[in-house]
C-alpha cells in the first residue's frame, strides 16, 4: 500500500499543474470528462456521483461551481421528469479540451510512456479487476430512460 500511496502521490504532483492552470480541481476534471465520455454528453446526477466517488451534497456541489463557470448546465429528463442530469456545455468542452492536450503529455512522459506495451496491459488489466471489487459503480449510469450505455464510453 506504501507503493501505491507513493506513486499516486506522485503522480499527482505531476499533472496537477496543467488542471490548476485551467482553474480545475482534480474532481472538477473527473466530472468534466466523465460527462464528455458519456453519451450525449450528460449524466443522472446520481449516476455522476457514484461514478465520481461523491455524496449527493458532494455532485451537487460540484456542479453547483461548475455551472456558475458555465462549463455544466442542468437538464431534466422527459420521460422522468425526477431525475436530474448533469451536461457538459460548448465552454466545458472548450475548457476540457484545452487541459486534455497537456494532461495527455503529462500521462504519457510519467505513466505510459514509461511502460513498454505488455506492462502497460498488464497493469491496466490490473487496475480494471481492482477498480471493479473496490468502485463498482466507477461505470455506473450504462442505461438509463434518457441515458446512454456508459461503459463504451471507456
């Protein structure tokens, strides 16, 4: 666990300057691109929060700040006019696309580029078993009345 602490917290270190310099929290980058890998762009909020780890008061503020930026709106569904989604705007794509270039270079300079191709499956084969005993709602809000099928989108 010592290993694994140590190398998020590295890993941390080193692409959190591209998502501060767009004025982004790491939870604020999760959401954005959970909901531009989601179809039609948009999430049920409690979707978006099980995806995302957080409460409900947690996505709501979360969204809360985003909205104010403008980078998410609210939307409700037709068909459930309970449910609540969360959906990326044209200025929270701008935004995510501008960051997604930088974060992309970081990823690779201290993570994939680092690992020949067969450690690279290895370990993502890895992280997938892991991620599905310990988040298995990381994927969750695959269909839904006014959704989408959200794990092929990953």
């Amino acid at each position: 666990m010592g290993l694994l602490a140590e190398t998020f917290t590295g890993m941390q270190a080193k692409i959190m300057p591209a998502l501060t310099e767009a004025g982004l929290s790491t939870t604020d980058f999760d959401v954005l691109l959970r909901l531009a890998r989601s179809p039609g762009e948009r999430l049920r909020m409690t979707d978006l929060a099980t995806q995302a780890a957080l409460s409900t008061s947690g996505v709501t503020r979360v969204v809360d700040r985003l909205e104010s930026r403008g980078l998410v709106r609210r939307e409700t569904c037709a068909s459930d006019r309970r449910g609540a989604y969360a959906a990326l705007t044209r200025a929270g794509r701008d935004v995510l696309t501008g960051v997604v270039s930088g974060h992309v270079r970081d990823i690779d300079r201290w993570f994939t580029g680092l690992l020949d191709a067969g450690q690279l499956d290895a370990l993502l084969g890895a992280l997938r078993i892991l991620r599905d005993q310990v988040r298995p709602g990381a994927t969750a809000g695959g269909s839904s009345p006014c959704g989408g099928d959200a794990e092929k989108a990953r």
